[in-house]
C-alpha cells in the first residue's frame, strides 16, 4: 500500500477519533490534508462519504441529544448551499479550488473563534437559516460545513451537549447529499479507489471512533477543540499556500 494511502487512513482514524470526542473535527481535520493527497474534487466527494461513515457511528452514542426540530430548519437551506458549493467547485479550476478550500478553512475558524467573544445573541430563526445555507456551500465545495456550524451555536446560545449531537445527523444528510450533487454534475472526475483502500478507510474510523470512545469522558471539551482548530489551521495554510502559489505561478 502506497504511502499516500497509509497517510489518508492515519487521517481517517485521527478524524474520526477527533469526532468523537469533540462532536465535530472529521471535515476540519481531514479535508485540507485529503485534498493535497487526492485533489480537491475528488478528494472532497471521498471526504463526504466518509464523513457519513463517522456520524452515523457516532449518531449511534448521542441520537438521545439531537434537536430533531432544529435540523429540520436547517435542511432546506443547506441543501441549497450544498448544490450551489458543487456549482462553484465544478467550475473552478484545481488550482483556484484548492485555494478557496483553504481560505474558506482558515476564515471559518477565525470566524468561529471571534464571534465566541461577542456578546451578541441571534435570537432570530434567520441566523440558524443562514448558517444553514453557508454550511452547506463550504461542505459541498471545500468539506467542512463545521466552522458555519458553530457561528450558528455560539450567536443562538445552542447548549453544547445538543449541539454536538445534532451535528451527526446534519453531517449525514450533507455528506450524502454533497457526494450525490458533485457526482449528478460531474462523475467523471471521481476518484477511483481499490475495495481495499475502502475496507481500509472503513477499518480506519471504527478504530477511530473506538478509541474516542474509551478516552471521550478523561479528554475536555476544550482540549479536544483546540487540538482540532490547531491541525485544522496547519492543512487549511498549507493548502492555501499550495493553491496560491499554483495561481501565482
């Protein structure tokens, strides 16, 4: 097995370890690392589905937490987000698209962080709505719809443990729906991988998921979310610097 394989499963498993414990982190840590080994389009479409291997897994410990109601708000306009993302990233160019993934990375987080400083409260339905349709353009075209998740809980004061469960369900729903949109576009230009590199991938976030798990309630939350945001802002700058100096040059 090549060594870009052997390094996608290490992504896989520390991703789905990070999900685990943090409710969030597969996308963050995992996309701008799979897009510099795979490509940004492809590799983005393998992200969403393994994404949804991950949630549901994790669904699995927490659906007794998920707010049903809010995510069905959140529906409709991520599913719009999510074929307006697989628009944008069709018609781009590799090189530019690798650039948008990691600008749009590295601005989500700081976003994320900084409004957690504000005192604001968006008591409006609109705020969730919004966060909704941006979260599902940066998860079809970039994947990583966690960083407009999170503006969205820290502007409506969404509990944490509530939160972090009805992500699952919400990574589910826009993992299928951004692997099916980009694929109905374009499928010539998803990757082809051996059964075993997805016997490999699946083999990978069970373990992940596992070891999460057993260590999930001796790891804080806070922890947990930094390590995440620290490897998140590493691929999200190497990626960025890649496709901008592919631009440049």
């Amino acid at each position: 097995m090549s060594s870009p394989i052997l390094l996608l499963l290490v992504l896989m498993l520390i991703g789905s370890f990070a999900q685990r414990v943090t409710g969030m982190g597969f996308g963050l840590v995992v996309s701008p690392f799979v897009v510099l080994l795979l490509g940004p389009y492809s590799g983005v479409m393998i992200l969403n589905l393994a994404a949804v291997v991950s949630a549901t897994l994790v669904l699995t410990r927490v659906w007794r937490d998920v707010d049903w109601h809010r995510l069905a708000l959140l529906a409709p306009t991520t599913l719009l987000g999510i074929v307006a993302g697989g628009m944008l990233a069709h018609a781009l160019a590799a090189d530019w698209l690798e650039l948008i993934v990691g600008g749009l990375l590295v601005v989500g987080l700081a976003t994320s962080q900084l409004i957690g400083r504000t005192g604001f409260v968006g008591r409006s339905k609109n705020w969730t709505i919004g966060s909704g349709f941006a979260a599902g353009v940066m998860n079809s075209a970039a994947g990583i719809g966690g960083p407009a998740m999170t503006v969205c809980a820290v502007l409506t004061r969404w509990p944490q443990r509530s939160f972090s469960a009805t992500l699952q369900p919400f990574f589910m729903m826009t993992g299928v729906a951004s692997f099916i949109t980009k694929y109905v576009i374009d499928p010539e230009r998803m990757l082809q991988l051996d059964w075993i590199v997805w016997a490999g991938v699946l083999t990978a976030i069970l373990l992940g998921v596992g070891l999460g798990g057993l260590v999930a309630h001796r790891i804080s939350a806070t922890v947990g979310r930094r390590v995440v945001y620290g490897l998140s802002y590493a691929g999200g700058l190497l990626t960025l610097l890649k496709g901008l100096a592919a631009v440049i040059g």
